[in-house]
C-alpha cells in the first residue's frame, strides 16, 4: 500500500531531482486530452478515433466488412492524418529530442495551433456535422494527436504513453506480486487510466448534454496550461531534459 501510495504522489508531485522531472503530470493531463478529443471524434465524427489508431485499424476493417455506422473514408483519413502528424512530430523529435524540454514545448505548441483549429471549425459547424467540417476536424485533431504520440514517445516516461492503455492496463496485473512479478507500479498506471476515463466521461457528457464544442475548448486550455509550463523548462537545464 505505501509502494502504492507513493506511486500516485510521485506522479502528480515529483520530487526535486527525480529522473523526468516535472514531466509524469504533464503527460497524465495529456492523456486527460485524449479521452476529450477521441470522445468528441467517435460521438461527433462518426464512429472514427483521432488518436486511438488500433481503434481506427478495426474500424476500417468493419467498414470494409459493410458494417452500419461506420466509414471507411473516415477511418482512412484518420490513420493518414495521425501518420501526418507522427511525421511532423518525428522533426520536432530530430531536431529537440536531446533536451526534452524544448521537445515538450515546440510539440505542445503544434498540437495547440491544431487544436484551436478544430474549436473553430467545431463552433462554426451545425450539429450533425456536415461532410465538410467533419473531415476538416478528423484532419486536424489527428495530426495533432499525431504529434502528441511522437513526442511521448521521445519523453519516454514510463508507463504514460497518453494514448494506448492495453499494455497500462497489462501490466497492472501481469508485473503484479500475485503474478509473481516485482512489483507493478499500479499507483502510476491506474492514473493514466483515471485520467483518460475522466477525458472520455467528460468530453461524451459535454457533447451530449451541451455543446459539441466544449471538449474541444477544454483540450485546448490544458494545452495552453502546458505550454505556458513548458516554455520555462525549455530554458532551463536540469538533469532531467538530457535522460
């Protein structure tokens, strides 16, 4: 239970000199932007993710199968665009991924501009979304997760991806001492799971029950939270940005 415990604590509060920093919260309220962004894009876009991209590869397979309720358009522009923003987020890596917090800064800021493009485009549509508009936010909400999965994937904090949860999920039990394991770092895991879960809860919640626009808007306030942070580790030189 103490293992446990500090597990949670060290994640949202670090301590002074640990080895990534300030960067465990940072990515669990990036993961928090995904449940937002994939809860509006299945609800909204129709049955298509922008960041899960598994998610997506079944969904194209059940279109293909002539499946209802899903698009095999949609799916495919999702995957292109994710890879779009991968690649365009694998540059950011190239050029900052020796100090991890000009990497956090210059990706977050991409991913920023692409999100308020999809709060535009999301204010201005009718509800349903028309053709137009839902392509157009497909397009930019997958490369901005596009870019958010190249560079969490360079911070290289374990066990917070932001995005894929299976081998999270996997590992809770599987590293666990019934297992047999040493030890399954479950107070980290399980807030990467909670903090998707409550992205999802709230953004489905925003989009049912008030505007389809909110989730959006609230994914892109923790991203200017972030950037705002980030623009100070991107000056600094602690241990932590060369790990």
């Amino acid at each position: 239970m103490n293992t446990f415990v500090t597990d949670i604590r060290q994640t949202i509060v670090p301590d002074r000199g640990s080895k990534d920093g300030p960067l465990p919260p940072i990515l669990v309220a990036m993961t928090l932007v995904t449940g937002l962004v994939d809860a509006f894009s299945y609800l909204v876009l129709g049955h298509v993710f922008v960041a899960n991209m598994t998610g997506n590869v079944v969904f194209l397979g059940f279109a293909v199968a002539g499946a209802p309720g899903f698009s095999i358009g949609a799916s495919v522009v999702a995957l292109v665009a994710f890879w779009l923003g991968a690649l365009a987020g694998g540059r950011v890596v190239s050029k900052y991924g020796a100090h991890r917090g000009r990497l956090l800064n210059t990706a977050v800021s991409i991913q920023g501009v692409l999100v308020a493009a999809s709060v535009i485009f999301a204010a201005l549509s009718a509800s349903p979304v028309s053709a137009g508009y839902r392509y157009a936010l497909i397009v930019v909400l997958g490369m901005a997760m596009g870019v958010q999965n190249a560079a969490s994937r360079k911070l290289a904090v374990a066990d917070l991806t932001t995005t894929v949860l299976t081998m999270t999920i996997t590992g809770i039990a599987a590293d666990s001492a019934i297992a047999g394991g040493k030890g399954s770092k479950a107070g980290r895991r399980l807030i990467a799971v909670v903090a998707m879960l409550v992205g999802a809860l709230v953004g489905a919640t925003l989009v049912l029950h008030v505007r389809i626009v909110y989730p959006l808007a609230i994914a892109l306030l923790v991203l200017v939270i972030i950037g705002a942070v980030s623009r100070g580790l991107g000056k600094s030189n602690p241990e932590w940005v060369r790990s």
